[in-house]
C-alpha cells in the first residue's frame, strides 16, 4: 500500500479533497459505512454507483494506513527493535498475510505492506 489514493477516473481530480475529509473524519472518529455519504456531500459532486461502491474500500484502506504508519512510529519511539506478524487465519485471510504469519522483522526494515500490515484489506 502506498500513500497515494488510487481513485477511479471519475474522482482522481478530487484527491486532495479526498484526503482532507480522510483526515477530518479519522480525527472525529466517523465510521467507514458514513464516509461515503460524508464524503458526497463535501465533494457537492454526484456519485456514480460504481464510486459510491468504491468509497468505503478507499477509506478503509486510507484508514489502515494511516494506523499502521501511527503504529510503525510507535514502535520506533520507544525503541522496539523486532516485531512478530501476526495473521487473523480465517476464512477472510489472504495467502500473503497467511505465510507471514508468526514471522519476526527488525522494526528498522520495516514497510507498511511488505513486512507490516496492511497487505490486504478484510473488506
């Protein structure tokens, strides 16, 4: 997962609004089913069906990279130099997070998506 939004064509000229209500609605605690109507309403643009589906996926993958970059932070701050992958393995569980699973990484290697959460979503 990268830091930039992957949007549909219809919404990518509307990125930088995008993450202004990402960071609005994490900081007032908004749940992902009401971002997508938050997030119209913002815009004052008319959504397609096909964004309006799209949204709760862009915002909580937004959101799980803003939590892991938080904890990612955390970590290096007080200093933990390993850490353990730990996978949910359930029926939702993607191969790549299965196989990771109960692997440990040095704290100063590590990549959100790559050897830190957030490999897939669980949407």
């Amino acid at each position: 997962m990268n830091s930039r939004l992957e949007l549909p064509s219809g919404l990518s000229e509307y990125e930088y609004q995008m993450k202004a209500i990402l960071v609005t609605t994490y900081l007032i605690g908004a749940t992902v089913p009401r971002l997508g109507p938050l997030a119209e309403r913002a815009l004052r643009i008319p959504l397609t069906d096909e964004e309006r589906g799209f949204l709760p996926r862009l915002f909580h993958d937004a959101f799980s990279l803003i939590c892991n970059s938080r904890e990612l932070f955390s970590y290096k701050q007080i200093g933990i130099k390993q850490y353990t992958f730990m996978a949910c393995l359930d029926a939702k569980t993607c191969p790549i997070c299965g196989e990771m699973d109960k692997k440990i990484f040095y704290t100063s290697e590590a990549q959100i998506g790559k050897k830190f959460s957030t490999f897939a979503s669980r949407m």
